[in-house]
C-alpha cells in the first residue's frame, strides 16, 4: 500500500497550446533606415514569459489529505484566515484575495468531484465561528446562486471545514460549476465576460449553425467592410505625427489605450487575451495601443528595432496560444494582421503605435481556459477548454448522468494500486463479456442467508451476530464486499462489509475482519492491521457514496462512518471513525434522506453490485440457537417487509 502523505496539486494552471495562426506583420520601411529613438522601458524585460493564464497567474496551496478519518475527498488549503472582521482588518489585501480565491477553487474542485469536505487551518487563534463569522461568503455567493443548498460549515478545534454537496447539474442545466469562464464578447465600447449559462447559450448556437454561416464567415468578405472608416483609414496609415489628434473613440470595433509608462511589453502582452478573443467572438475590430484617449492624441511608446523584432514574436506566441474550439469542418486559426506604425516628431521617428486588427472567427476563442477544477486521481486539475466544452454542450438524452459518471470517476484517489472505475476500459468490458453471470438475488430468510453468506465461516457467526444484535433500528444491506468494482481488489481479511442505515444516524460501513485468536493481545499487530484497513474501508465508503451520485443520480447531504470490527476468539473494535469525526447535523439521516437512499441503493446493486446481497430489517431477536449452526426461528419484524424485488431493494 502506498505512503498516504498529502498530495499536491499537479499544475494549477494547465493550457492546452493552439498552434500559432495569423501572420505578423512589420513593414520594412518601420524596421530598416530609420532613426530610432533611445531604448526605452520596452527593452526592460528580457525574461521567457508564459503568456497563457494570467487570470489565474496565483499559486495554488491545495493538496489533497489522504491521512484523513472522513471518507470523503479532503481538499486542505493551508492557513485562512477567518472572520468578517478579521479579514477586513488584513493588511496585505492581495494575500487576502489569494486566500479567497483558494478557497473558491476548492469549494469548486469539490462540486464537479462529487463533493467533499474543504479543511482550512484557522491562521487567527482568537476565532470563534459562531461569533466571528466565515468573511468569505461573497466568494461561496459567486460560485452558486444558493451556497446555503451545496455548502455547510464547522470548526473543529483549529480548523475550519467546509462540507460540499456534489453538485446537481439537473436543476441549472450546466455540468461543471465554474468560476470564470474566460470567454468574452464585445459590446458597445469594452469587452465583458460571459457567465457560464451565457457562454454555453452562445456555444451551442455555434454548435447548432456548425459555426458561423459561409457567408459571414472571415475568407468570405473583407473585414474592413464591416469597420467604421476611420478606423480602417488610421489602421492603413504608413507614418503618424506625435500629438496629432485622431477621429474615433473606443467602440464596439476598438479599443485604444494608452502606453504604458512601464513593463511595456509585459502591459501590452496582457491586453492581447481578452481584447483579441472578444474582437474574434463578435465582428471583429481593432486594437490601437499608444493613443491618449482622453487628449485623443497619438503619443506611442518608445522603442528600438530589436524591441520590436521581439514584441512580434511575444504577440504571435500570445495569440496562437489562445484555446480555441471548432464546430465547424475548416477549423480554420485566429487571423489578424499586427503592424508597429511609426511616430514621426519634427521628422524623426520617436516612438511606435501597435495596431492590431482582429477578424472575426468562424467558431469561438477563450481568452484562457476556462477557470473550472475537478480532482483527477490524487491531483487537483483544471479542465481543459476541449474537456469544459464537452462537458457543457452534451444534451444527448442520459448524457448528464454519463458525464458526471465520467468527470466523478476520476476523482477518488488511489489509495492503494487498483483501477476503481476499471468497467469503464475497452479492455476490461471484453473481458466481462467473458465471465459467467451472476445473479444478483436478494436473500430474505435467515437459513439461506447462513447458506450463502457464512457457510465457511461459521465459527465467527455468533461473534457476528452478537454484534449486529447490538442495532436496534433501521436495516443492514448485506454484500459480501461493497467495493463495486471488477477491477478492485479485495482484501482477504475483510469476510464481510455491510451499511447500517437507520434514521437519525450517519451512514455507517461495518466491515468485519477474520481474525486469529492468538493476536487478540498483541496490539502492535491489531494497530497496524486497523490502519490498514482503515484506507481499504475508506476507499469501500468513498467508492461507494461516487457510485451513489454518478450512477444513481444521488445528490442528498450524507455523512459516512466507517467501523471495523475483528472478530477472534472474540470481538474486539480495530477502528472506529465515528469517535473521531463530526458532520453537520443535516447529513445526518431523516426519513425522506432514508427513502432516496434505498432507491439509490436499489439501483446500484442492480447495474453496478455483482455479489449477491441481503436486506435485514432490525432490530433481530434471537429465541433459539444451536451452537453447531446458528439459526433464526424468529425475528421482531418480518425480512424486507417494504421491500419486494429480488434484484434490488
């Protein structure tokens, strides 16, 4: 079994690179035979720079806790700290906004993961959740329109920790919660971002027309028709006049700013995202950058003819790397044309205005990829723009449960080597096809229940049975193991694994473990044997509450406990989890979380369980037993009185 220290996140920022597209172009008579001025503030900075995400440039601090006593998906953030005032009373604002941002994006790895628990050590030691309050709730209110729904709140001692519901795609109609789209459109004179339900609107209506029609698409008209004359006329200008005014304002075709007095390139680089993708998304339009809008005056920047050889080259970086996505067969490159028009003062050239003009695109261009996380194996990952689109735009009737099964399955770490969703692999559905099938019958009476269960065990049934008669409500759903999977392993010592579901209480996993009388008083022995299977158990109730939401459509706050129980010469607890953890009390069970619970139950063993599977209801009464075979001539109430299938509950 694998160490279980935290595991940090893989790559906070992930792009998925375009190929570069469009050609730049710098007119000879701008870069030969002319006098330059002076170097100026654009020749500062000569370091790579990574030009893809620079909404979200700011590094993660999340791992995911693989040494927890919850059977959830534990994200750890680090030191938060807490409290409305306490959080106003910050002084470095931008570790405040870090910190909540953080938060926000492990709230949101949780909703697209299945859900899970957020734990946040608590930086301020004064803190008192009851009385100070949390100070991030605007953050939780941007994510989900409802966060009281998804989201509930505890502090254990000095930690805080957030409970996350998995998220339910039926109600919103969107996939994946995200928080930043990235995707942008021009309107009027700015370009604005699009929230999710807006973006996917416009994308499935790309998606519909199979991309813009022939006949507005960019190779099929000059662009410059559609532009306000002015605008095409200083575009196409060889040389302007320092300070000399200009006739157009920024539009829904322009934007003009000002050179920057510093970083130069750096300033200019970050313009290019949302600027370029909002222009190609509509109309397309014009980029003018050392205009002074105020003045309306053209100023430029300063700049030699190795700066700007070195612009060009950061800019077409800039633009082939912005994440596309294509409905359509040309799956044609963002095209735009890039010139660095010269500034002419008293007859020398002083400085530079870069023009860029857009055309618009036949499909859709993100400014980043979307701001949208899920947990991949032991990792925290952003979706890729292809995966995002995918996930959002599929409408195809049962998809929604299809691709929450898909985003869900890869987010249970992998606690020990094993392939927990293996039936999804072309290679183990070949091999299924081969196996005998089984039967998947619910056994309702106590002598067949000892035939089929416990025949091989039989000197352990009345440790067992003692043990279950200590349940006095609800009913136990009996398999002889609860990992679902034909890809997991079992583990040898486990005869039995069983969930105790009784109103007014947690779900519990009883898993019972075959044991040998002689280690009964060695405890070095028994400790390490709990620790171990407590992952093994861990992974059965997580496995479990995935397969709950993905395959049975499951989205109910519900809390798990897990206890294990060695059974020797006599029964002796090994792990108990529910003396360790708490949960809100509204992932306690009611009776309506009872009622959804079985049906989702019923449909997991139908379509997922291969082991045969009893249902008790309890409490069990015992009035006669014979100490060669255990059996039951009488129980309080009837085996599945409610219950009357036999493939399910």
């Amino acid at each position: 079994m694998p160490g279980n220290s935290p595991v940090l996140v893989e790559d906070v920022d992930p792009q998925t690179f375009t190929e570069p597209s469009g050609q730049l172009q710098c007119p000879g008579d701008i870069l030969q035979g002319r006098q330059h001025a002076k170097p100026g503030p654009l020749k500062e900075s000569k370091k790579p720079r990574h030009l893809g995400n620079r909404a979200s440039a700011c590094k993660m601090s999340i791992s995911l806790d693989q040494e927890t006593d919850y059977a959830e998906l534990v994200l750890s953030v680090g030191e938060i700290t807490l409290g409305e005032m306490n959080r106003k009373l910050m002084k470095d604002t931008q570790l405040r906004k870090r910190q909540a941002k953080i938060i926000s994006q492990a709230v949101c790895t949780l909703l697209n993961s299945g859900g899970g628990v957020v734990k946040a050590h608590i930086k301020n030691s004064n803190y008192i959740f009851t009385r100070d309050g949390i100070g991030l709730e605007n953050s939780f209110c941007d994510i989900l329109p409802l966060p009281q729904k998804y989201l509930d709140y505890m502090q254990n001692k000095d930690y805080f920790l957030i409970f996350v519901k998995p998220w339910n795609p039926d109600i919103s109609g969107l996939r994946v919660i995200t928080l930043k789209t990235n995707f942008y459109l021009r309107s009027l004179s700015s370009s604005h971002e699009l929230k999710a339900p807006d973006a996917v609107k416009f994308l499935k209506e790309r998606k519909d027309t199979k991309g813009r029609s022939r006949q507005s698409r960019p190779g099929s008209f000059d662009s410059d028709e559609l532009q306000p004359e002015s605008l095409v006329m200083f575009f196409n200008m060889e040389k302007l006049i320092y300070e000399e005014t200009f006739c157009f304002t920024k539009s829904k075709h322009a934007e003009v700013k000002m050179s920057p007095k510093e970083k130069i390139k750096e300033k200019i680089l970050e313009i290019l995202p949302q600027t370029v993708s909002a222009f190609a998304n509509t109309e397309g339009g014009y980029l003018f950058i050392g205009l002074d809008l105020e003045k309306e005056q053209i100023i430029g920047f300063e700049a030699d003819e190795s700066d700007l050889v070195e612009l060009k080259s950061e800019i077409e970086k800039c633009i082939g790397q912005l994440p596309v996505t294509h409905f359509c067969e040309e799956q044609e490159k963002i095209k735009y044309t890039c010139k660095f028009i010269p500034v002419h003062r008293q007859g020398t050239v002083c400085s530079y205005v870069c023009a860029l003009r857009v055309e618009r695109f036949c499909c859709a261009v993100f400014a980043a990829e979307p701001d949208s996380w899920h947990v991949e194996g032991s990792c925290v990952k952003r979706f890729t723009t292809e995966e995002w689109v995918k996930l959002q735009m599929d409408t195809t009737p049962g998809s929604s449960k299809e691709n929450d099964k898909q985003t869900l399955q890869s987010s249970i770490p992998p606690l020990w080597a094993c392939s927990c969703f293996a039936h999804d692999i072309p290679e183990v559905q070949q091999q299924r096809a081969h196996l005998p099938v089984v039967f998947r019958k619910v056994t309702c009476s106590p002598e067949a229940l000892f035939m089929e269960q416990f025949s091989e065990y039989e000197r352990y049934e009345r440790l067992l049975w003692t043990e279950l008669g200590s349940l006095r409500q609800g009913m136990l759903v009996i398999s002889k193991t609860w990992t679902l999977d034909p890809g997991s392993q079992e583990k040898q010592e486990v005869i039995l694994d069983m969930l105790h579901i009784s109103q007014d209480r947690l779900l519990t996993l009883h898993s019972f473990v075959l044991g040998d009388g002689e280690l009964e008083d060695d405890s070095t022995v028994l400790r390490e044997l709990g620790a171990k299977l407590k992952n093994y158990c861990k992974q059965t109730a997580l496995t479990l509450k995935q397969m709950l939401v993905n395959h049975a459509g499951y989205t109910g706050k519900i809390g798990v406990v897990i206890k294990i129980t060695y059974l020797g010469h006599r029964a002796m607890s090994l792990y108990d989890s529910s003396s360790i953890i708490s949960y809100p009390s509204n992932y306690y069970l009611t009776t309506k979380t009872v009622r959804n619970l079985k049906k989702a139950l019923d449909e997991v063993i139908r379509t997922v369980c291969r082991h045969k599977t009893t249902v008790i209801s309890l409490p069990l009464k015992f009035e006669h037993i014979k100490l060669d075979t255990l059996i039951f001539v009488e129980c309080r109430r009837s085996f599945c009185d409610s219950l009357t299938w036999e493939n399910g509950l």
